[in-house]
C-alpha cells in the first residue's frame, strides 16, 4: 500500500478535474464533508448530480468514498448515499489540505 500523500499527489496530478470539483463545493457543501469526516460511520446522502454528489464520485474512483443508491421510494429528485472508506478517513483529509493550499 502506497503512502497517502504520494496516492493523493497522484490523483490530483492525473485527474485535474478533481481540483475543479473541490473549488465548486460552496461552504455548505464542505461542511458536510468535514461532518462526514468526524463521524466515525462516514456515512452521507446528498441529491444526484449536485456538486456534492460530482465531487464524492470523483474519490471513488480513488477507493476514498462507495457510493450506493438511497432508497427514497417516491422521492421527486433521486438521492445518493455515499461512505467515506478506512482509506478515505486517512485520505481526504490531506486531499483536502492540497487542494487548499494555493
């Protein structure tokens, strides 16, 4: 298993669209990430295709987050659920410090 920084330097480096996904989560939509981060289950749900749901999917790609359907039955707008990995908890953290660090 690789070092978290090189794995993350890595990502970012070959999926530059994953630093344009961070810069276009509001405040709001960070928060909820950090929540995510403090809570030991990790677990969210967030709206299809909102900038949440766009960025979570790029850190599965990565084995950071699993994204699973949320069973809303009747819902008007299809919802997502998503879990931070063991790997994500160590992760996203550092991701995040990169990507903010201009």
């Amino acid at each position: 298993m690789r070092p978290v920084y090189v794995e993350i330097t890595e990502a970012i480096a070959h999926d530059p669209e994953m630093a344009i996904l961070y810069g276009a989560l509001s405040h709001g939509d960070r928060s909820i990430l950090f929540a995510l981060l403090d809570n030991d289950a990790g677990v969210g749900t967030t709206i299809s295709g909102s900038a949440n749901d766009q960025f979570w999917y790029s850190l599965t790609k990565y084995g950071w987050m699993a994204r699973s359907d949320a069973p809303f039955p009747g819902a008007p707008i299809q919802m997502v659920n998503y879990r931070i990995t063991d790997r994500g908890f160590r992760a996203i953290p550092a991701l995040i410090c990169k990507l903010q660090t201009p």
